[in-house]
C-alpha cells in the first residue's frame, strides 16, 4: 500500500512540475549539418524536404529543391512563415 502512495506522490510532483514550466518549453528546433564539399549535404536537405512535404508541412528553401517553395536570404527574419514550416538555408 506504501508502494502505491509514494508511486502516486512521484507521479503528482512530475504532472504539476510539468504544467508549471510547460509555458518555457520551445517549440522550434534548429538543425546544422556540417561537411566538406560533395559529402551530400544538399542531397540530405532535399531528403528532409521530401519527408517534411509528405507530412503536409509547408518546404521553403533557399535553393532550388523540387515541391519547395523559393525564398530569398532577405526574407529570413522579415518574413513570417505558417506553423509546420521547415525553412531550408543551403549555402
């Protein structure tokens, strides 16, 4: 039976923990993919692009990939892009 208080106890703490600091969590993620030239760098952009199109997000790329959208360096930062958007920056 005491099992069962301190297991629910642990489990309260972690669930009002959680509602408490759930407003800091960050929604956004950044990835950089590093290489040295003609390591596939672009190819593994246009393999996320493809992934993230099936899904039904919304592709913008710097360069020209199929099925993205093309946007311009300016843009980034002056532009305000829908939820579920992958932005691709390719050098």
């Amino acid at each position: 039976m005491i099992v069962f208080q301190i297991a629910f106890y642990i489990l309260a703490a972690v669930l009002v923990w959680h509602f408490l600091t759930r407003k800091y969590l960050n929604p956004y993620r950044l990835i950089f993919i590093f290489g040295k030239k003609g390591s596939g760098k672009s190819t593994l952009l246009a393999k996320y692009a493809s992934r993230y199109r099936s899904r039904g997000w919304n592709v913008f790329s710097t360069e020209a990939i199929i099925g993205t959208q093309r946007i311009a360096y300016e843009d980034i930062g002056h532009r305000t892009f829908p939820p579920e958007s992958l932005i691709i920056i390719d050098e």
